[in-house]
C-alpha cells in the first residue's frame, strides 16, 4: 500500500524547506481535483524550482509563487 499524500508531505517538509526560498509546504488539489504537494516560494527561484523534484512518491508537486508571509 502507498503511503497518503499527508505521510509523504510530513516526510519531506523539512527537506523542502530548507531549500532557497521555499516558505511554505502544504497540500492541495490539481485542476482536475486531484491531490497535489504544493511549494510555496516567496518569489521566483529559478535554481530551487530547477531542483525540486516533479513528484514525491507519486504525488505531484506544483509550484507556488505567494509573497512573503506576514503574520496578522
């Protein structure tokens, strides 16, 4: 049996992280309502999106450009 998209995203937040410019690591759904990893870059990172893998274990993972984050 796979892993769930939650394991796989636990297994590799730390990882991804703390790759240049990456800022958040979350969960969400493709155009089609499919299961999605996304990476949030608080902005354009051409070096990091170069090596940031197109799946993890299966899951595909988008990438997402959202600004710096500010706390409210």
């Amino acid at each position: 049996m796979s892993p769930s998209i939650e394991d796989v995203k636990k297994k590799y937040t730390q990882r991804l992280l703390a790759m240049p410019g990456v800022i958040s690591v979350g969960i969400g759904k493709d155009p089609e309502g499919l299961p999605v990893i996304i990476v949030g870059l608080e902005r354009p990172q051409p070096e990091t999106q170069k090596k940031l893998p197109k799946t993890l274990e299966g899951y595909p993972l988008h990438i997402e450009i959202i600004g710096k984050i500010r706390a409210q």
